[in-house]
C-alpha cells in the first residue's frame, strides 16, 4: 500500500483547494431540488406514508453522493488525458491496488461532502432527518460502489467525449431512476424490478430507511458493499490494463 | 547501471523497438538520439515500466523491470516529455504528493524539498501555484521532483523541448551538475548540440534499431572530421573527410557553391541514415 497517501493526499489538497467553489456547486442542485418539489409539493403530498419532503431528502443525499463521488471518474480522465498526472503515479513504486484505494477513497470523500451538504439544507428546510451511524453505513456503501465503477470507466474510455457520454446514459437515468425523486411502487412490476437490480436502487433503500428512522434493510446494504467489492476489484484489473 | 538484452516492444502491426541492447555505466551522461518516432520515449516508457516490452529483458541497478518493477522504479526519477504537473497545486506540494508517493516520511521530504527547489533556483516560488510558472520553471521543476527521491538513475525524455536557448542552457548547466553529482542519466534528445555538449556516449536510434553507438567525437571521427557541403542542382550534398587539406581540395574542384566546415552528430546521422535528425 506504499503510495496511497500521495494519491490520497492529492485529493484532500485538490478539495481543499477547491472548497469553497465545491460548496457551491455541490449545494445548487439538491437546492433546487428541495425549493421546487420540496416547497412546492413536499408539504401537500405523502409518498409512501410521509410528507414528500422528508421521501425526497434521502433520494437526494443518495442522488448527489453517487453522482460526487462517480464524478472522480472526470478527474481521472483529466489527469490522464489533458495534465498527464496520472502518468506520474504509474512511474512510482505504487502498486494498483494503491492507487484504486487512494482515488477511491477520494471519490468516498467527495460523496460525504456532498451528503453533508443536503443534511445541513434538510435542517434549513426543517426536514427531520435520522443521524445515525446505519445512514453514514449506507452513504459509505453507496460512495464506496460508485467510486470503484468510476476506477472502471475512467480507466476504460479513451476521451473526455466517452466519459460524458457514459454520464448521459448510466448515471444520469440512473440518479433518476432508482427511487431517488419517486417511489418505485409507482411503477410496473417488471419495470420496478429492472430498476433495482441498479446498484443505486439498494443504496437509496438503504440511505432512506436509516435517514426516516426504519429498520436498516440489510439485504439491501449488503448487496451494494458487494457489488462495491466487484467493481473495486474490477477496477484495479482496469488500472492495470491502463499501464499498457 | 542499466543493461538492457535484445528488448523488442512491438504495437499490433508497428515494431517500435527491435532487439534493443545497451549497457550503461553507473554515472555515465548517456545519450539516446533519433527522429521522432525512432522508438526513443518507447524505450524510456518500458526502462520506467510504463509499458512492457514484447521480448527481451531489462536491468536497472540489478533490478529486473519486468520481475520486480516496483523495486527497480526506486531506482529510477523520470522527467517526460510532456509537462505532468499539476497545475492547481504549489510547487511545494507537488514534491510532497511525490514523496509520498515513493513512500518517503513527511520531514525528509520536506527537507529533500529545500534542498531540490534550491538546487534547481525554484525555492523562492515554493509557494505559487504551478499554473503561473514559465515553460523553464516547470521544466525545472519536473526536475527537481524526479530528483527528490535521490535516484541512481535519472530518465529524461526530451527535456528541453519548447524551451528558447536560454532556458535550454540554463537546464544544460543543471544536469551537468547533477551528473556531477553522481546521478546516472538517460537523455533521450533530437536536438544534436544537446547530446553533443552534455553525453560521454551516444546512441542513434532509427526505426527501432540502434544503429551507432559511442563518444560522440568518435562517432564524428569515424564518419569523417571534415564536411564539405555541395549545394547542387539536387539539393545539398555531404561529403566526409578525415582531414581539411583533402576536404579543401574537394571543395575547390567543385563547379557548385561548396561549403567547408567541422562534423557533428547530426552529420553521422545523415551519413548513417540518409535523413536529418529533427525529419
């Protein structure tokens, strides 16, 4: 494991480099989401037995950290392709089981930035919120998973093109799709068991259970820190194909 | 330091590489010229285990690249030739992120910082983001990064490419100095004064072979000390002689504009080849 602190060191300098800009623009979205469909419909609506706002809260933490720490995925791609910096942890001593652990677990520290970030708007918005240590279990599973596939895809793709359009067709209906802004018993049967076979289907279930106070669905929780142990270990294939 | 064995490095239909053998010393200012696409960054990339070769085998400081290659990137700082800083970061904390990376504690590397920035003039700018540096800064500054480990082998890759002449120079005092020092260097270069000023042996690489291999004044000596140039009706002439007088009586004889003047590497690349270097 020589090497992972350069590597997770960078990011901790990058973010706080950053910190401020990553604030903002971490906190714009679920904002809007929580003004238009909070506000405007969470208090006259209930979503399987509770006021939409209180439903919504916990898709969005699951929607944003997915999408946060997917998003290394960018930032892998530009430190290979446009500053080459990717270049200079390949011609250290660092093994790629290293470099996966270090990029991963700046891809978890973004997802917890931007989780933290919607926990604080839920209190501005007076949405009560379950803190406990099954919700941060289910935010960590859900970081872990989709900063391991982001390990993947930005090892794979051979442009900044490529990886915009695995955004547009993965993530994007995936962070819509996946009981994050509805309620997957709204839809048909075989349209509902598609959707949670998605690894964001189980981490929002489990997110949501643990942010309103139920009891932790396990199967759920464990079926994303599985299919977060696949794509880690995929992804340090994935890294080392990418020496070649 | 560095004994490389027959290395082949072959892309689907393209051989880059073809049995590559060399053996380098321990403190030797080594050269490695070519064309572009001669197969240059592709020997680096595999000496630095950036890619694998398709056959043959390859030792640095004992270490076998393909067996153990994190033992044998210990051994090795790499400056490439495209510029792999980053930008948003200080100069500081890019060693930093570098040192941690080849595994070293926080107080060496802030020492082996100090010692490197100033070493390469940089240390009243540790602070500044890497972004606002000129292409010499940023040059330097790969240097003293691929440095901070303290290396045996130093493996750089065009360095002074985009460069103006006076950055150029400047870096030219710099790896003499840290050859002096006791570093064995790798310089891979297209530009022939380069390898000329700085190397104590030269290779020439074309299409993947090596095709020379020497003190650069005996590779010039062994192509002839003396050029004269032809400029004729199908364009310019090299001819080599071991002596002026024979070359003077040459030129005189010519019913063309004939220019006489002292060999360098890029002729015994042109005699050997029939191409400029920089083509």
């Amino acid at each position: 494991m020589r090497g992972f602190l350069g590597i997770f060191s960078r990011e901790i300098m990058i973010i706080r480099k950053r910190f401020f800009k990553m604030l903002i623009s971490f906190s714009v979205t679920p904002l809007l989401y929580l003004i238009a469909f909070g506000w405007g419909l969470g208090h006259k609506m209930t979503v399987e037995g509770v006021p939409y706002i209180s439903f919504l809260l916990p898709g969005l933490i699951a929607m944003s950290s997915m999408s946060r720490s997917f998003a290394i995925s960018s930032e892998i791609n530009i430190a290979r392709f446009y500053w080459h910096i990717f270049e200079e942890f390949q011609a250290a001593p660092v093994s790629n089981l290293a470099i996966a652990s270090g990029e991963v677990l700046g891809g978890i520290l973004r997802g917890f930035f931007a989780s933290f970030i919607i926990i604080i708007l839920a209190f501005l918005f007076h949405v009560k919120i379950h803190l406990n240590v099954f919700l941060f279990l289910a935010i960590l599973g859900n970081t872990f998973t989709f900063s391991s596939l982001a390990i993947i895809t930005s090892m794979l793709v051979r442009s900044h093109a490529d990886q915009s359009m695995l955004n547009n067709f993965i993530i994007t209906p995936m962070a819509f799709l996946c009981g994050t802004v509805f309620s997957l018993k709204a839809l048909p049967g075989w349209a509902a068991g598609f959707i949670q076979l998605l690894p964001l289907s189980p981490a929002t279930k489990a997110i949501r259970a643990s942010a309103l106070g139920h009891p932790m669905p396990w199967i759920a929780t464990g079926s994303v820190f599985a299919c977060g142990i696949v794509f880690f270990i995929l992804g340090i294939v994935a890294i080392r194909g990418a020496r070649e | 330091m560095i004994e490389i064995e027959n290395l082949t490095k072959k892309y689907k239909k393209i051989t880059a590489l073809t049995r590559l053998t060399l053996h380098i010393k321990a403190g030797e200012f080594f050269g490695y010229l070519g064309p572009n696409g001669a197969g240059k960054t592709t020997t680096v990339k595999i000496l630095t285990s950036l890619a694998k070769p398709s056959s043959g085998t390859a030792r640095i400081g004992g270490c076998d690249i393909i067996a153990t290659p994190l033992e044998a990137k210990k051994l090795t700082g790499v400056v490439p030739q495209a510029i792999n800083l980053d930008m948003e970061l200080s100069a500081r904390e890019n060693l930093m992120i570098h040192g941690l990376l080849y595994g070293m504690s926080r107080s060496v590397i802030k020492e082996q910082t100090e010692k490197w920035l100033d070493f390469v003039g940089l240390l009243p700018h540790a602070r500044r983001a890497v972004r606002a540096f000129s292409g010499g800064m940023k040059r330097r500054l790969m240097i003293a990064r691929a440095l901070l480990h303290t290396p045996a082998v130093l493996f750089m890759d065009e360095p002074t490419v985009g460069l103006d002449a006076s950055g150029r120079r400047n870096l030219w005092g710099l790896l003499k100095r840290i050859n002096k020092e006791g570093a064995t260097i790798f310089l891979t270069t297209h530009y022939i004064e380069e390898a000329e000023t700085l190397c104590d042996r030269v290779g020439i690489l074309d299409q993947g072979a090596l095709i020379a291999l020497d003190k650069p004044t005996a590779l010039i000596a062994a192509a002839g000390k003396v050029v004269v140039d032809v400029y004729g009706d199908t364009g310019l002439q090299s001819h080599f002689f071991q002596d002026r007088r024979a070359a003077g009586t040459f030129a005189a004889s010519r019913r063309e504009t004939a220019t006489l003047r002292d060999a360098n590497l890029e002729d015994v690349f042109v005699k050997l080849t029939g191409r400029r270097v920089t083509a």
